[in-house]
C-alpha cells in the first residue's frame, strides 16, 4: 500500500508540477546557452592554473580557486582533508641531442621525477638483449653515469586508422606482424634481465645510471602517456616516439648519442590533501542530498583539460546555474570536486567513509568523468528502480539532448573506474553520466595532449544543461530513491552468483613509497 501510494505521488508530482518545472528548465537552459562561463572557466583552471597532480602547488592552487569562484557566486564551499601525500613541482625539462648531430628532442619528466641536478652530459645506452639474468648484471657495471633506453622502438608512428585508410592489405599484415614480433622480442629481453619493466628504474637507479629514457606511446600522432616516475634520485623521461626512435636506432647501428640534459623540480616534503566540497542547502529535507560529482586532480602531461576539466567545468557552471535558478532546493545540493582520483578514487571513497550521514541520505549522484563529449550513456548501476527514477528526471531534458542517451537498466554496479564507484560500492546511488568518445583514450586520456583545445564546448555545455536538471527533478521527486539491488547473475568465470562489489580503502597516505 504504502508502495502504492509513493508511485501515486510521484505521478501527482508529474502532472502538477509540469509548468513550473518546465519554466525552470527553459531559465537554465535559456542561461547554459546565452551567458555560459564555461570558456572563462576553462581558462581560469587549464592555462592558468595548469595540471592538478596530487600533492603539487598547482593543485592547491586550483582547491583555493573553486572555493573563490563558488563565493562569488554566493555558494557555500570549503577544502576539507582527507589525507597527505608526497609534495613535488614539476620544473623544467629540456633534453638535447648533441652528437652525432644536434637536434632539441621532445621531452617530458614524468611526475614526481627527482631533478638532474643541474645541466647534464652523458651517453645513451639500452637494455641489451642478454640470455639470462647473471649477463645482465655483468652488463649493469656499463651504466653508470648514462642514460637507460627502458622501451621499444614503435615499428611505426602511424595509428592503426592511418594504415587502414591508406595501406594495402598486403602492407597492413606485415605492419601488424612486425609490430606482433617487435612486441614479443623486447618483451623476452625484458625478461632475460630477470626483472619486470616496474623494476627496471629502480635497478638501473641503483647501478649508477645518470638517468631513466622511456617512451609511451599512445598509439596516436604526437601522443604519449605520461605518468609516474619509479626513481627516487635520478630523473625519469619520456622520449616522443620520433625522436626516441632515433636514439634507439642509433644505438642499434653502433653510432652512440650523447645527450644534454636539464630537468628540474621541487620536492615539497608531505603535504595535505583535500576534496574541495560546496553546498545549496536546504531547508525543507536538508538531510537529504542531490550530488554533482567529478575528480578534480589530473595527471600532469598536458593540463588535464578533458580528464577530468571538462567533468569539473561541468559541475561547476551545473552548481552556478542551479543557484541562480533554483536556490531553496527542496534537498540539499553538493558537489564533490575530488582529489587523488587517479591514484584510486583516494578523495571520493575517504569522502565516503568520513561522511555517512551523506550516503545515507543521498538521493543520488551524478558523475563526469570520461572526456569532452556530450553524454550517450546512463546505467542504472544495478538498482532495482533505476529506470522510474532516471526516466523521470530525464523526462524534462530538451529531446535533443536526451534523444542520444542510452539508458541501460538496471545494470552493474561499478566497482572503479572514476568516483561514482566510491559511493555504488557503499550503497549509494551513484550514476555516471558517460560520454562520446572523441577519441579520448588514445589522444587525451592521460596524456602529453589533454589540453584546452581539445574541449568541445557544445558538448560540454549540454552536458552542463543535462546535470542541472537532474539535479533539479531529483529534489523535486517526493519519493525518495529506494537502495533496493538487482539480482546480479552468474560469474561466468567462477560460476558463482555475483556479489555487490566493497568497498575500497582509500590510501591516505601517499606518494611516499
């Protein structure tokens, strides 16, 4: 009955609150297009500010940034702690060839990269191709005051779409076999040393190399992954794929490089780390809470534009224009800009276990995380009544908009991946509103190119206009999103029912390992 009577609510709160609803949808739609601070806002975080590694000054910055710009607009915000990590700034890196000839390579320290300490001048070398593990430690008596090619030579610079829209198929198979090969060979000269290329810094480090050369390519034009340094006192680079080829080969043919090397940073010691969290209260159910949610760090090879700017651009301008519209919700509004999330979603899950009287009075979560595009896909992230709740709070979203979402209902619960999983796993209803792709696990996902002109504003703004309603609708809903779970089937691996992912314990501590 009392079931009964909760779905007859929520049909009364359909029909009579059409006209208003749809009369605070078209203001904020009408704002999202004509007065959008998108663009300002990007400026304000990617070129000025710059990349949000965890730990680093820049990060900070950005944390002091969000709670100035919410205040302008009249939002309660502040930086809350939920751990420490190693702090460390990223300086300069510049890397010259200078003999056989003379080139500036394209270069980058990884982050957390201890310095050079000051301007370098050493020979290249690369790991050998040994028989076992006792030749390549009679080998580690050479490094010493050199550099270390740890990678692979790419076969080729070209993506697999650039040989399929102009090779034959004749030169496609060879490619692809040579790679196959390629591939193979310098995995099995990894393994002759005896160590896992994660090991390999680290015993080089401690041999006497000068320093670490690697290059991740990311399997587009110009585009290279940059992530974390395994060295604790010599520098580790990545080398772009073209001129890292050639040191590689030119070591191969006998003709030894030389390199100039200046890398500088700062180790900042411990420093504290936070989730920037800000607030519309409510005063009818100010127990209950509506939240906007995306990861606020990055990685720090470009600026961290669509991973994850785009995601915290949206919440932002989502947060602005609900307070200019729709400032007594009916439950309280937060948003959650988090820290450390791609060292393991560290701020949300913290988050989490610091505020229970969150997750259990959350309504639901909406999450951005996967690039610039406009939103395609919702799960209902196995909640037995996903689909009435998400449907409904679609329902006032303009068609062009909501006519390219796919809903999928009820679905998995999401166990990682960005930080809606923090509260799936306790519970919570937490739904990520995911993307088109734009290419973006090959050219802006974690790389040296994720940086402001790769954001697609028309997208970014619908994805704006789209959060705000669902945050809207879903303080408006009179019922309250009820935690039933989805039967989740069989583990096809196990052959065991499939059980509600934990959990995970947030690292509170970090960097210092």
């Amino acid at each position: 009955m009392k079931r009964q009577l909760l779905l007859m609510a929520a049909a009364l709160f359909l029909w009579s609150g059409t006209a208003l609803a749809q009369d605070v949808v078209d203001q904020m739609v009408k704002e999202a297009n004509e007065n959008s601070m998108l663009e300002d806002l990007a400026y304000e975080l990617l070129d000025l500010t710059g990349p949000r590694l965890v730990g680093t000054p820049q990060m900070q910055n950005a944390h002091d940034w969000a709670v100035k710009k919410y205040a302008e607009w009249g939002i309660s915000a502040k930086n809350e702690k939920w751990g420490t990590w190693k702090g460390w700034e990223r300086g300069i890196t510049h890397v010259d060839l200078i003999s056989p000839r003379v080139k500036t390579l394209e270069a980058m320290q990884l982050a957390w990269s201890p310095s050079s300490n000051g301007i370098q001048e050493a020979e290249v070398t690369l790991i050998p191709d040994v028989q076992n593990e006792a030749q390549f430690k009679q080998w580690l008596s050479t490094v010493k005051g050199k550099y270390v090619m740890i990678d692979m030579a790419q076969p080729t610079g070209r993506p697999g779409y650039n040989w399929e829209k102009f090779g034959t198929e004749e030169s496609i198979k060879k490619m692809e076999a040579d790679s196959r090969e390629a591939r193979l060979a310098w995995n099995n000269r990894i393994r002759a040393t005896g160590y896992s290329s994660r090991e390999l810094p680290t015993v080089l480090e401690e041999a006497g190399a000068a320093g670490i050369l690697m290059s991740y390519w990311s399997r587009g034009f110009g585009v290279n992954k940059i992530f974390g340094a395994r060295t604790s006192k010599i520098p580790t680079i990545d080398i772009g794929l073209e001129d890292y080829g050639t040191l590689f080969r030119m070591v191969e043919h006998g003709d030894i490089p030389k390199i100039r090397v200046e890398v500088t940073s700062v180790d900042h010691g411990t420093v504290p780390t936070y989730n920037t969290i800000a607030e519309i209260p409510s005063t009818v159910n100010p127990d209950q809470y509506v939240m906007l949610s995306a990861h606020f760090d990055s990685w720090d090879g470009g600026t961290g534009a669509t991973d994850n700017g785009t995601g915290t651009l949206v919440m932002m301008e989502a947060m602005r224009i609900l307070k200019k519209f729709y400032p007594n919700p009916k439950r309280t509004i937060m948003v959650g800009h988090w820290g450390s999330e791609e060292q393991g979603l560290n701020g949300s899950s913290s988050f989490v276990e610091d505020h229970p009287e969150v997750v259990k009075g959350l309504q639901a979560l909406f999450n951005q995380d996967n690039g610039t595009g406009r939103v395609v896909n919702i799960s209902g992230q196995g909640f037995l009544h996903a689909y009435e709740f998400i449907n409904r709070w679609l329902e006032p979203v303009p068609r062009d908009i909501r006519g390219e979402i796919e809903t999928n209902f009820p679905g998995s619960p999401g166990s990682g991946g960005s930080d809606y999983a923090s509260f799936v796993t306790a519970g919570a209803p937490g739904f990520s509103l995911s993307s088109l792709s734009w290419d973006y696990g090959t050219y802006t996902w974690h790389t040296n190119r994720d940086t402001y002109d790769k954001i697609v504003f028309d997208d970014v703004r619908n994805n704006a206009i789209l959060t705000a309603i669902l945050v809207y609708m879903a303080c408006e809903d009179p019922q309250f999103f009820p935690r039933d779970k989805a039967v989740l089937g069989i583990n096809p691996r196990t052959g065991e029912p499939r059980e509600w992912p934990s959990p995970r314990n947030p690292t509170r501590n970090g960097g210092n390992d």
